[in-house]
C-alpha cells in the first residue's frame, strides 16, 4: 500500500464513521483538524505523512464517543490492519493520538503529536469552536448561560478551557493562528453580555 492509499482508505472510513455525528466530533471537525494539522506540519517540517494520518484518526475509539472506555489503540490498529500498514507506522499513529486528548490531561513530546494537538484545540475556539461549545453544552441539556448558577452553563466552559488554549499552544504556527481566534472569543463574550444586559 502507497500512503495515499491508506489515506484514502482512512478518510473514507472516517467518513463514514463520524457523518452527521452531533456533539462536536463529527466528520467535519476531523476534516478541520486534517487541514490545520497539514499546515502546520509543513511550517514546522514535520513528518506530514503520520500528521495526517493521526488527525484522521484522533477522535477513534474515544472515550466519549465510546461509553467512557478508551479503545483507540484496538481500533486504530483494527483500521490501518485492513490496508496492511507497517506495524511500525501504526505503532507511531497510536503514540501520536495517545499524547493529543485535552481531556485525558496529556503532554504532547514527539513534534508530530505536538501538531495534532495544536490542530484539535485550534478547532476549539474561534467561531467553530463558540459553535461548538453551544453544540455540545446542549447535546448534555446544559444551560447557555446563567449568572446565578454558573457552574455548568456553555459560557463557564470558554473560562474553564477555551480561554486557556492560546497559552497552551505548542507551536509557533499553532500560536499564531490561537492569537486571532482567541481575540474572537473575547470580542464574542463582551458582545453576549451587552445583549445579555439589554444593550445595543
Ligand atoms: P477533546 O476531544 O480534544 O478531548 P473535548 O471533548 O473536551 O476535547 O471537547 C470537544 C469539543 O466540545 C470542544 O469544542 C469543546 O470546547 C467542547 N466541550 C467540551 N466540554 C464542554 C463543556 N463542558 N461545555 C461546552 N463545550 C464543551
Ligand atoms: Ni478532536
């Protein structure tokens, strides 16, 4: 198998996969972060071969999206098994989406790794990333806002996480394209509380 094979069996995998899923992890945020990744793995002269490969696969056999059980490394090699990939490059792929979850609380360290996770946090703010944010606090029935009860409301979710991306950005082209999506963020939340308050 050439890599553009397997990226081609990959993409139309996922793409069947993760269509019309509604939380925020759908087939489009994986093409998203595909992209993202892609460029800045060629700034950052990374392996773009395994980059791409991991952000197709980054969300597989998560937790969320598998009743709380981690299985990514089972189905990860499960897929590229099919299209007869080095065991190598697998071992690689399964490294790389290891180190990328926010919500497993990693530390990316190989540079590839480092890209995919900039990718998938990228895609958490800015405008797809407030579209997100509501998307997903309503798929679990939670408030948008409210200033009694803040605890578990979509805006508390931009200053528990959101807000905190752009300094977490691992690369210098992750960190460049955080700057102008994270001042959207900004410019997003002081609107929401003029209209909040009845203002213009
Ligand atoms: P990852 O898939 O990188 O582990 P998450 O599952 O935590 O990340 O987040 C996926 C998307 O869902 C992101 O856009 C994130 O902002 C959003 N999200 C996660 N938790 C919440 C929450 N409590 N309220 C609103 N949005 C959330
Ligand atoms: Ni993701």
């Amino acid at each position: 198998m050439t890599t553009e094979e397997i990226l081609n069996f990959v993409h139309d995998l996922i793409y069947q996969q993760f269509s019309g899923e509604g939380t925020g992890h759908d087939y489009f945020h994986i093409e998203r972060v595909v992209k993202t990744a892609v460029r800045i793995a060629k700034e950052e002269k990374a392996d773009f071969f395994l980059v791409e490969l991991a952000a197709w696969l980054h969300d597989v056999g998560d937790h969320k999206l598998n009743g709380g059980i981690d299985k990514s490394e089972e189905q990860i090699t499960a897929i590229l098994k099919q299209v007869n990939t080095p065991s190598e490059t697998i071992a690689k792929v399964i490294d790389i989406v290891s180190q990328v979850s926010f919500s497993k609380g990693k530390v990316a360290e190989s540079l590839e790794a480092k890209i995919v996770q900039d990718a998938d946090r990228l895609d958490a703010i800015g405008a797809i990333g407030i579209a997100r944010a509501f998307a997903f606090g309503g798929s679990k029935l939670r408030e948008i806002h409210n200033p009694e009860k803040p605890a578990e409301t979509s805006v508390k979710h931009f200053y528990d996480k959101l807000l905190k991306l752009k300094d977490k950005m691992n690369t210098n082209t992750g960190r460049a394209i955080a700057e102008q999506r994270h001042q959207y963020l900004e410019n997003f939340l002081q609107r929401f509380y003029k209209e909040w308050n009845g203002e213009d």
